[in-house]
C-alpha cells in the first residue's frame, strides 16, 4: 500500500512484534470490506498466535498497547478473532482530498515508475470481421496498460495482426471466384465464411486455398498480390476508425507477414530445439510437462507458433522492455505455455520478461460467436445499436452535443461490462442493465462525474471558492476516496482492471448517497469545504474513468 500512513501503520506493527520477540515475514494490512471496521485491518496477531502461544485476541491487545500512538490514526481497536483495526483521523483523510484535488496524480504510488511495458492486445485479422470477440482484449488490454501507465511506467501499445495465413486464402479465394477486384468491407465479411465453408466441404477448393496460401506468403502471383495489398489495406482503416470510436491508440503494428520469415529463421537456427518429425519440424512440450506443436509444418510454411517467435524478436528490435504482456483468449492459454517456453529456450535474453494472460468470451444468449460461419455480431454494430439506444436520453440531456454523448455511453456501457469481471471469466451481455443509470454500469459512473463537474461549477458560478482543513467530515465518501491511490497500486499489481472497476462502482454509489442527503451550496462557510469534497470526487471519478477506458462526460 502506498499511503504514508498505511507504511507507518506496517512499521509500528513490525516494531511491536520484534518487542515481543515475534517474528513475521510480512506485516498484512488491509481495508476492510466494512468501513465500520476502520480505514486498515491486520491479522498479524492470528498469524503470530501460536509462536507467541497466546489467544489471538489476547496478542492483539497485547500488540495495541505496544504500538501506542500512530500518527494519522484516530483509533485503534481489537475486534473479532483477533483483528486489529484502524481509524484514520480527520487530517489524513483531509490530506487525501488535497491530493485529490491536484492535477499531477499521475504516477502518485510509483509502484511502476522506471519500467518499460509493451501490451499487446485486440490483434484483429485482415479479411475477417471485427466481431465482439475482440472487443474483450480491446478494453482489458487498454485497460491494464492506463494501470500501468497511470502508475508511473512507460507503456507501449502493440497490435499483432495475421495478414497472413489460410484465412486470407479462403477469402481471396472467393473474391477471385466472385471476379471480385475492387473489394468493400461488405465483400470481406461476407467471403471469409463462405470460403471456410468450401475448405471444409469442398476439396478442390480446399486444394486449391491451400496452393493460393503458399502464393499469398510468397508473393509470386501478381493478380493475387495486387487483390491481396487492397483487401489488408481496406481492413486496417477499417481497424482504426473502431480504435478511435475506443480510445485506442497502439504505437506498434506487427504482422505475421513480417513475423512468419523471422520465426523460420530462429527455428532453423535451433534444430536442437526444433527437431524434424515425419517432414515438419516440431517443438516437443512433453520435455517440460507440456505438448508437441508443430513449428513448420511438411510444406516449410511458418505455423502461428513459429511466427510467435518471429514476433518477439519483432517486439525486442521495436522496444527495449522489460516486460511484454500479451491478452488473448482463455482458449490459447495451453498453446502460450508451449509458445512461451519455446521462446525461452530460443530466445533466452527475454527470460522473465515474457506474460499473458487470457479472458473470457462475450455471450449473448444465442450463445458462442463464430467468424468462419459467418454467426457472428460485428464489434461496430454492437456499438452502433447501444448508441441508437442511448440517443434518445442523450438528447434530452444538457450536453452541447447528443450524437456524441450517445457514443461515450455506448462505450461505457460495453466496456464496464466487460471491466467488471475477472480476466478469465464469461461476460454475459445485459443490453438493459449495461445501458442503466441506477448502478452497476458504466453509465451510472458517468452521470456521477457529470454531476459532481456540474456542482463544482455552479459553486464557481456563485463564487464559492473550494476549501480543505482538517475539520473535514470522516464519512464513508471521504474514507473511500482515500483508498483510490491505493486502489490503481492494487490493480496494477495484478493487472486486474475489475479490481479498480468495483472500487469505482461503491465510490460513485458512496457520492450519490452523500449528495441525496446534503444541500452543498447553503450559502453557509461550510460549503466551501463540501465543494471541495465535491471537486475531489470528480477529478478522482474522471481519473478512474480514463484508466477504464471510459469516457467522461461533463454533462449527462
């Protein structure tokens, strides 16, 4: 934890323990669930009960009465089994809403400050359709990066795209049936299925995708390649006007048609690595507790595995870094323990600088998406139908501009569905509930910020200039706000986004039910300091916006 007092609280702890002759290899502390319970909880003293043979309880009061006073702490008290809690005082929490209050949070807990991080997420095809698929590692990806970022580290944004690969042969191998030279999105959406279809039950077709592949790769049939350059081309700007309606911005573009020769090097360059097996050259898992995968497979082609490692040395040339963290789905989490090792055993210098982590799908109650059948549900149509959905409130709202309200609502009702879980889990698509202004969505935190920017500014329209002493109320909404900073740090910490989304979703609730029960402008000197508590909670709101990836209206 990164508060001052949270490190002061630790170390009173630690010198307690060694008085008595304990010892513990790390000092817990906690907020608890419960603001009832304090600011900070620690079971030191039922981790230490049976080395010092006393009851818990016994130990913890024992251990109070050792600590004595702690600078920043109101109280201290022994609850439960065993469990001491603290209570902050009335200026550490007013220091708390001064931090809030400052433009400069950015990198306020340092816990990533120095460390260079390459995030590698969302990775569309060419030729396939930006289907809601991917808008699950769009916003967990940006996510952890702005927690990251937010932290003090630098962050580079990658995307790694397969421009390449027996996908592209199957969609242009119906644009070249079709006569098609001039294709639209429309043409590639509709020609990747229809192409898969008659790979599977064709086999002429498929004879002849698998020969129009080795062309692709190659290069050697002009027509091909000409089809070819306008179809990728047409998809990547295609890809940024969703990045941009996302907020998404990458600093790297990396391609498996730049990855797939690089990769064939390093696998060459280690046949004791990457033996033959029956004409394709293999990795063999089992050696470590894991599976065989192919590399190159009997035609001398690059395989998604080799091409991971041509995409690694691509990330290591582009960046020097000291960590690359991939997001990708829950399906190819077996096949990144194979890659990863691989590429340790082949690339040694990224040793510890090597993570993914996988996520869970977006489900509708038809159930999976398929983009090779074409029962798919495209990531710009699920936006467009939330922003259709959202126009009508957004028109009847005060903001300068309804079409753009209703995008930002779009955005926040999808992405917080997705943030609010854990990495790993399903997200199960609620249209009503992620569109609900009453809690548990993306907008509910937007109209909180909108209103908390609204109140502030009303205040600057009366005059009232904002003021912080430590005669500030230590209610539930100025205890949460101070546990923000620490909120980002653990996180961060696990790259977790959905940590920092739970913590935001009580906060925007703790506001809410603040303002239902005070009048801020009364023309009393109090108001002063409710405007500034007011003020702190929308620059904390906004700040726990951006990092969702979530866009902050001012008026809702």
């Amino acid at each position: 934890m990164n508060s001052f007092v949270a490190q002061d609280i630790q170390d009173k702890l630690a010198e307690a323990l060694a008085s008595l002759d304990l010892i513990s290899d790390m000092v817990s502390l906690e907020h608890p669930a419960d603001l009832k319970n304090g600011d900070y909880s620690s079971g030191v003293a039922l981790q230490c009960a049976k080395q010092a043979g006393m009851a818990p309880r016994a130990l913890a009061e024992k251990i109070v009465a050792t600590i004595g006073a702690v600078e920043g702490v109101a109280k201290i008290e022994v609850a439960g089994a065993g469990f001491i809690n603290f209570y902050l005082a009335s200026a550490a929490l007013a220091e708390a809403v001064k931090t809030a209050r400052k433009e400069d949070m950015w990198g306020s807990s340092a816990t990533q400050k120095g460390r260079t991080i390459m995030m590698e997420y969302t990775d569309p095809n060419p030729f396939k359709e930006f289907h809601i698929g991917h808008l699950i590692p769009n916003a967990l990806g940006e996510s952890v990066s702005r927690l990251f970022q937010f932290s003090g580290a630098t962050v580079k944004r990658a995307n790694y795209q397969g421009d390449v690969g027996i996908h592209v042969a199957k969609s242009i191998f119906i644009l070249l049936e079709k006569n098609i030279t001039e294709p639209t999105i429309a043409d590639l959406s509709a020609a990747y299925p229809e192409g898969s279809k008659r790979y599977e039950e064709d086999l002429a077709a498929k004879a002849e995708i698998d020969a129009l592949n080795k062309k692709i790769y190659e290069k050697s049939d002009a027509k091909v390649n000409d089809l070819y350059q306008k179809g990728r081309k047409l998809s990547l700007e295609h890809f940024e006007e969703i990045y941009k309606m996302l907020g998404t911005k990458f600093d790297y573009y990396f391609f498996e048609s730049e990855a797939g020769p690089i990769g064939v090097k390093i696998v060459r360059e280690h046949p004791d690595i990457f033996p033959e097996s029956e004409g394709a050259v293999i990795f063999r898992g089992e050696e470590y507790g894991l599976h065989t995968r192919v590399f190159l497979n009997k035609q001398g082609l690059p395989t998604y595995e080799a091409k991971e490692l041509g995409l690694a040395r691509l990330k290591e040339d582009a960046c020097s870094f000291d960590l690359t963290m991939t997001v990708t789905g829950n399906e190819q989490g077996e096949y990144f323990k194979v890659v990863m090792k691989a590429m340790e055993l082949a690339l040694p210098e990224l040793r510890g600088k090597l993570a993914y982590k996988t996520n869970g799908m977006l489900r509708f109650a038809e159930g999976k998406m398929s983009s090779r059948t074409g029962n798919i549900i495209r990531g710009e149509d699920l936006l467009s139908d939330l922003a259709a959905a959202a126009k009508a409130r957004a028109s009847e709202s005060r903001a300068d501009d309804a079409e753009k309200l209703s995008q930002q609502i779009a955005v926040a009702a999808i992405k917080y569905q997705i943030l609010k879980q854990a990495f790993s889990k399903d997200i199960i698509f609620d249209r009503e509930r992620a569109l609900s202004l009453e809690g548990d969505s993306g907008p509910y935190l937007q109209y909180a910020h909108a209103r908390a920017h609204q109140l502030v500014a009303k205040a600057g329209e009366q005059g009232v200039v904002p003021a912080v002493d430590t005669s500030i109320e230590s209610g539930d909404l100025v205890r949460l706000l101070h546990r923000f900073p620490e909120a980002v740090e653990y996180a961060a910490a696990h790259s977790e986004p959905h940590l920092l989304t739970n913590y935001l979703i009580e906060f925007a609730a703790a506001f809410n039910s603040w303002y239902a029960q005070v009048q801020v402008l009364d023309g009393t000197p109090e108001a002063a300091r409710k405007v500034a508590l007011v003020d702190a909670v929308c620059r904390t709101l906004k700040n726990g916006l951006w990092i969702l990836g979530i866009p902050a209206p001012e008026r809702m």
